[in-house]
C-alpha cells in the first residue's frame, strides 16, 4: 500500500468508525437515560394517567379552490403510565432496525471505498458522490461478466464475488464461520446484513416468507439470537443484543478492509 492508499483508507474507515460507534454509543445511553427517567416520572402516578394523546387528521382541499377542512380520524392515541414501558420498546424497535439500516450504508461505502482505492486507485474516484459509485459498481459488472462470475447486484453479492475473485485470502475468509459453533459463514452473515437492509428500507419491516426461508437456511442461528417476528411478520430486534450484531459487522466489514489492503493488522488503521 503507497503513502496516498494508506491516507485515503484511514478516511474511509475514520467516517464508518464515527458512525457506527454513534449508534453504539446513542442507543445505548438513550435506552438506559429513558428507562430511569420514566421509572422517575411514573412514581406516584396512577395507572391510568395519561401523559399524552393525538389523533389523526388531513386536510380535505378542495381541488378548485385549494380550501381544505380539518378531518380527524375517529382512533385516539394515548400514552399512559400502565403502557409506558410497553411503548418504549416499541419505539426502540424500529429506531433499532433504523440503526441496522445505518450501519448497513456506512459497511457499504467503506466496501465500495476499500475497492476504488486498492483496484481503482487511478480513477481518483469519491465513494460519496452517487456517481462515481455508480460506475465502481458498473466497472465491478463488466468485470464479472468478462470472467463468467455471477453478476447479480441483489443485495450487493457482486460486491462479495468481485472481492472473492480478486483475493484469495477473502475468498477463504468468507467461507469460515463467523464464530466456533456457528453454521454462518462470514459471507452468508453480510447476505443476511444486506437481506435485512432490503427489508426494513423497502419492505416496511415486514419478512416476506421467500426472505424468511433464505435467512433461516443460511444465517438462522444469527437471525434467532438478534431478532424474531411478531405474527404480523413483522422484524422485531432483541435489543439487548442489539450490540453484539454491530460487532459481527465489525469484525466482517474491517477484516474484509484489511484482507483486501493485504495488511496483516489493524495497524496500518491505528488499531492495536
């Protein structure tokens, strides 16, 4: 690795480490800030005090005019001190997917990083314009095309057989399992970290039975201890497991910078 290499991938892995210890940092002390400040706020409280309510209400315009009457829905929305706790779970639940989904964005741009500054290095390529990740990908395609490898960009698995095929040390990578025990292997855990992308940016949070099927053949025991499915199929996070996701998806996503850079620690990263 040259001396523009080594400054450009400490500015790729500074803004992924800024973001992912936020959300480890901010969920954490938000949980913990929120449950003693209720247990504070409710002492002394009846059951049934409500703290806040709301309803639903649009504007019916008019289209000719553009004057609109206030119409409320009949449903009101109560929060009180008997279903508090219930709905900070609730609320953490998807600020929780929220967070999967932000630390899935910031893995992808130091992939796509990692790939333009060790194989594209002469493109002088920025990883945050949407173009220039636009063309890495298209580059990536053509590449796989050229040598008969699956091309699929579905859940980013041409980013996976681009590296596998560039380097063998990440090709044998992902193929051992994340932890002694476990049936997933590196490369199925970031399918399912892409899977669980899809889902919760595109699906609603809602696990279609296809998808489902795919997490359960290939990464179920790290599907079962992080999240489950309320009967509506929707993803619900164990949040006190929240934590130890993030550090599966740390030990992929800089293993993989390392492995690609063709360092043999996290040195060259400041990491010791």
């Amino acid at each position: 690795m040259n001396d523009l290499q080594l400054i450009k991938i400490n500015q790729a892995f500074e803004v992924y480490r800024q973001s992912i210890f936020a959300l480890q940092n901010d969920i954490q002390f938000w949980r913990l800030f929120l449950t003693i400040s209720i247990n504070e706020y409710v002492q002394g409280k009846p059951a049934e005090f409500t703290m806040y309510k709301s309803i639903f209400s649009v504007y019916d315009i008019n289209p000719k005019t553009n004057i609109g009457y206030l119409n409320s829905h009949h449903s009101i929305k109560a929060y009180s001190v008997d279903r508090i706790f219930n709905e900070k779970e609730k609320f953490f639940n998807w600020i929780i997917n929220l967070a999967v989904l932000k630390a899935y964005n910031a893995a992808e741009i130091l992939i796509l990083e990692t790939i333009s500054i060790n194989y594209f290095e002469k493109m002088n390529l920025s990883i945050i314009d949407k173009k220039a990740q636009v063309l890495i990908n298209t580059k990536i395609r053509e590449y796989l095309k050229t040598i008969q490898v699956d091309y699929n960009t579905t859940n980013n698995k041409h980013l996976i057989n681009y590296l596998k095929s560039k380097s063998s040390d990440f090709l044998m990578f992902v193929t051992q399992s994340i932890r002694v025990g476990s049936k997933t292997t590196w490369g199925n855990f970031f399918n399912t970290f892409s899977l669980l992308r899809h889902i919760i940016a595109h699906n609603g949070m809602i696990v279609s039975d296809d998808a489902l099927n795919e997490i359960r053949s290939t990464s179920k025991d790290v599907f079962d201890a992080h999240f489950y499915l309320s009967s509506s199929n929707l993803l619900i996070p164990i949040h006190d497991q929240f934590l130890n996701f993030l550090v599966f998806v740390n030990d992929f996503i800089i293993n993989s910078v390392k492995i690609v850079m063709e360092e043999d620690s996290f040195a060259f990263l400041k990491m010791a």
